[in-house]
C-alpha cells in the first residue's frame, strides 16, 4: 500500500486505529474497513486493548481507547507551555506586572509557567507552585466551566461564589482582591483546548495599590488577548 512504512504489523495496528477513528465497529465492521483478515483484525485490536488504545463499548464493540486522550492531552501541554514563555513575558511586558499560566490538578493548581516583575513590589509564584482552588482569580477560571456536581463540590468552603462565576462565565474573565492573598489582586482569562474546554488560566498579579480595587479594568483585555494566543495555538495542529 502507498502508506506503508515498511514495519508491516504498525501499518496494520495503524489501520484498524483510522478504521475507529469514525465510530465504534464490530470484528465484522474491523474486516471490512481495514482489509485485514479476520484473526489478524482481532489479533491487533485486542492487543491494542492491552495497551488501552483500543477499548470496548457498552456493546463490546472496538472504540478508540484512553491511552490516546492521555497522549493528545500531553502534547497540547506541550504545545501550551512551548507558547507560554513568549506570551506571559509580553503580558509581563505590557502590564508591568507578574503573569502566571495555572493549570488544574485535583484540588489545586499548579503555576506551570511564569514571568515576573523585574524590580520593586511584585506577586512572586515560582513554577511549581502549588495554590488553592477555593480562592483566586485564577481559581475561578478553573472551576467556572466545571461541570455541575464538580463545580457544587469545589464551591465549599471557597472565598467565591457561585453568583461570582456566574459572572465570571459571562464576561470571560475574573479578578480577585486580597481574595487569596492580603494586598494582592490578580485578573485572569481561560485557555481553551481544540474541544473548546478550559485547560488553563492566564493571570497577572501583583500590590492592591498599583492593581487597584478594579484590576479588571486595568487589565482583563491584555489578560484575554494572551489567553486567546494560548487557546490558538493548542487549536492548530502538528
């Protein structure tokens, strides 16, 4: 076949991987998309079960499996903190403040990437830094498009609530004042992935006293300009 790499058994595991690509299919429905025989077709997709690239439906059929989301998932991260240095350095630049890129990770969030502030009064957050959800702007960029009984579970006990996200879903982007930290105010955007999920959020902080009591004003468009950057550059491909 023209597509042929030469390594015969990864061309076959590759074409019952396209054949699922387009839905759940029978061993039958594997034969006859694939060209295969029939034990060579089973032979492959349950050993790609093994390795959870194939899974089973309800109904036993074959279905693209796990181990691929896990994969795809891995290399928009990559993508995302590839893109990341370049863009929280000019929102640093533009705003004369700390800029943050947080990801979610169970019951917190992690700052995977940053610049900050080169002198005076600033917000440091090493990368690394692991914070609450329960407060911070960009806490509630994380949660707000959570789904209901997550989102109900992550409000308890949080400095914000549930009105507050209603808000911060409405405008596309959120701001806290003290809210994790005393004298610190923060603004934040959400990073979207290819499904139009949020996998991030954007965020400059820094002293009450330069950030005001209204950060947003200051900065939420500069916020979501380099958020919707991120989100472009996890949409394309390759």
């Amino acid at each position: 076949m023209d597509n042929s790499s030469g390594v015969g058994v990864l061309d076959k595991a590759a074409l019952v991987l396209s054949a699922l690509e387009s839905g759940p299919a029978t061993l039958a429905g594997l034969v006859a998309a694939t060209g295969l025989a029939r034990p060579t077709a089973h032979r492959l997709a349950v050993a790609l079960e093994h390795h959870r690239m194939v899974a089973r439906d309800m109904q036993g059929r074959f279905i693209l499996g796990p181990r691929l989301s896990e994969l795809s998932a891995a290399a928009g991260e990559d993508r995302l903190l590839a893109t990341a240095g370049p863009v929280l350095t000019h929102l640093r630049d533009i705003t004369g403040e700390s800029a943050q890129l947080y990801r979610r990770q169970g019951d917190m969030r992690i700052c995977v990437a940053a610049a900050e502030r080169l002198s005076g009064l600033r917000d440091t957050v090493p990368v690394g830094s692991t914070l609450t959800m329960k407060a911070g702007s960009s806490a509630q960029i994380l949660m707000a498009w959570e789904e209901p009984e997550r989102l109900h579970r992550g409000l308890q006990g949080a400095r914000f609530t549930a009105t507050a996200l209603s808000g911060v879903r409405r405008r596309g982007w959120a701001q806290s004042i003290g809210e994790r930290e005393p004298g610190v105010a923060s603004v934040s955007a959400p990073v979207r992935g290819p499904s139009n999920r949020v996998v991030a959020a954007v965020s400059v902080s820094g002293p009450i006293e330069r950030l005001t009591r209204h950060p947003g004003r200051m900065h939420a468009q500069a916020v979501i300009d380099s958020a919707a950057r991120l989100s472009e550059a996890l949409r394309r491909t390759g």
